[in-house]
C-alpha cells in the first residue's frame, strides 16, 4: 500500500520509504548520486533516462524538504556497507592487487 505525497512524483511505502513514482529507485538512491558525483538533474536524467525531469525534481524538493531524515538514512547505509567490509576478507583479486602495489 502506498501514499501520495505533496511532490507529484514521490510516494511513500508501508515502511516509509519514498520512492520515486512508476519506478523501484527509492528517492536516497537518487539523492546518493547526486551527493557523490554532483550530478545535475540534467546529468541524473541522461544517467537514468527512464525517470522524467518531473520525478528527478520532485525527488530533488522531496529531498531538500526532508534532508535530515535522508541524509540520516544514508549514513545508516554508509555505515552498514563499512561493517560488511570490515566483516568480509578480501578478495584474492584485491589480495595480488595489495601484493604489487595497486590497491
């Protein structure tokens, strides 16, 4: 069950996690890309052409309207993604990589 939202291309889920619209792409994993590369609604747009200028904008307002909770959420998923590297041995590619220098 999902719940309309003020931003014409946000809904919420059960959990309360907003998701863009018509897609799966929950609106932080958007938001992640335009925090890590500072990629412009333009360059979001050619980088997942499926989404309208509309929903990558409403994401965009979604976010800014939100930025606490969101920004929160990813640092919770920063620092899962650390704990499962820090409990995960290396791969024998990243071990020969180490050996000669290049990781």
């Amino acid at each position: 069950m999902l719940t309309e939202t003020r931003y014409e291309h946000i809904q919420v889920t059960e959990n309360q996690v907003p998701l863009i619209e018509g897609t799966t792409m929950k609106v932080v994993e958007l938001i992640t890309n335009h925090l890590a590369y500072g990629w412009s609604p333009e360059e979001l747009h050619f980088q997942h052409p499926y989404l309208s200028m509309g929903q990558i904008h409403s994401a965009l307002a979604y976010y800014w309207d939100h930025k606490t909770e969101l920004d929160r959420d990813i640092e919770k998923r920063l620092e899962s993604v650390d704990q499962i590297q820090k409990a995960t041995s290396p791969s024998s590619l990243v071990k020969r990589l180490k050996a000669i220098g290049l990781a």
